[in-house]
C-alpha cells in the first residue's frame, strides 16, 4: 500500500487552504511559504507541486466535462428535456468517476476524503439526484408516449367518425337513425 503523501497527511483545513490559495493564483512556492509560516516545515516544494498537479488534473477533467456538456446544449437548443437530463445524468456520473479515480491508488487519500462527512453528504445527495433525474426521465418519456398515444387515437377517432358519417350519408340515412347507430352499435356518443 502506498504512503500517504505529506499533503494528505496534513490537516483538511490546511489542505483546503492550499485549494484556495491555488485558485487564488499563488505558485508553488507562495503556497510553500504560507505552509511554513503555519509551522509545517517538513513539507518539500516537490509534494506541494505533486498535490497541485494532481488538483489540477481532477480540475481540468472536470472542465472538460462542463465544455463538453455546454457544447452540447448549445447546438441542440431545441433538444427535448429527456435528451438533455440524460446528457447531465451521464456527466454527473463521469465527474464523481473522475473524482474517484483520481484518488485511485491512494488509500489514505480515499479514507481521508470519506472521513469527512460533508464530502460523503455531497456524494450522497449526487447519488440521489441522479436517481431522482433518471425517475424524471422516465416519467416524462412515459407521459410523452401517452400524449403520443391520445393524440393518435383522436385522430384515428375523429377520421372513423367523418367515414362513418359519409356512408351513413350515402345510404340516405336520417340524422336520427345514424345517431342511434353509432350510439347502440358502435359505442360513440
């Protein structure tokens, strides 16, 4: 099993602060000497690049999920609603994979990550949405279907009864006698 790197083993406060130091612009080296100055003087400029580099990768991942995702929408604009909470529901799951992966052979960074329990809530509650997304999805397909269904039959319905009401024409029957035929015989009111 591999060693937890120095970051890892530091804090989650501290990690989290070198996150945003990270996304604040600062190098490798600010963020070396902020460590120092927090009393963590153990820690080389090497693992604090290797960290860095490993965020970075989980970031651009996750950005090329967003691209590809706005990408998509935007040149189906017209795409129906199922299309596209599949489309999200398929990101979703790359992103918490990618996630994961990430941190694939890195035990003590797995069980690092899992001993917060916000970040479990936050996986949790992915879970569940996608769940909730995908019941979302197939309902709507299914309500779409029956639309379908009662439009057709409407239609169908509608044709039967202009046919019917031509022949009934065509054969000189009266009003009266037509009405009473497509009440008793055909069931149409």
């Amino acid at each position: 099993m591999a060693r937890p790197s120095h970051i890892m083993r530091l804090p989650p406060n501290v990690r989290e602060g070198i996150t945003r130091l990270r996304e604040a612009g600062q190098t490798i080296d600010e963020i070396l000497e902020w460590l120092i100055e927090k009393g963590f003087v153990d820690i080389s400029r090497s693992s604090v690049g290797r960290h860095i580099k490993r965020e970075d990768q989980v970031m651009e991942r996750l950005r090329r999920s967003k691209v590809m995702a706005d990408a998509v929408v935007r040149s189906d604009v017209d795409a129906p609603p199922d299309k596209l909470a599949r489309l999200n529901h398929s990101l979703m799951h790359t992103a918490i994979f990618d996630l994961l992966s990430a941190l694939d052979g890195d035990d003590d960074a797995m069980k690092e990550l899992f001993k917060n329990p916000k970040t479990i809530e936050q996986i949790s509650r992915a879970l569940s949405s996608l769940s909730s997304s995908a019941k979302t999805d197939i309902e709507y397909r299914k309500q779409v279907r029956e639309e379908v269904e009662r439009e057709v039959q409407a239609k169908m319905r509608k044709e039967t009864e202009e046919k019917l009401g031509d022949a009934m024409k065509k054969q000189g029957l009266s009003k009266d006698v037509a009405t009473q035929i497509r009440q008793k015989v055909l069931g149409i009111s």
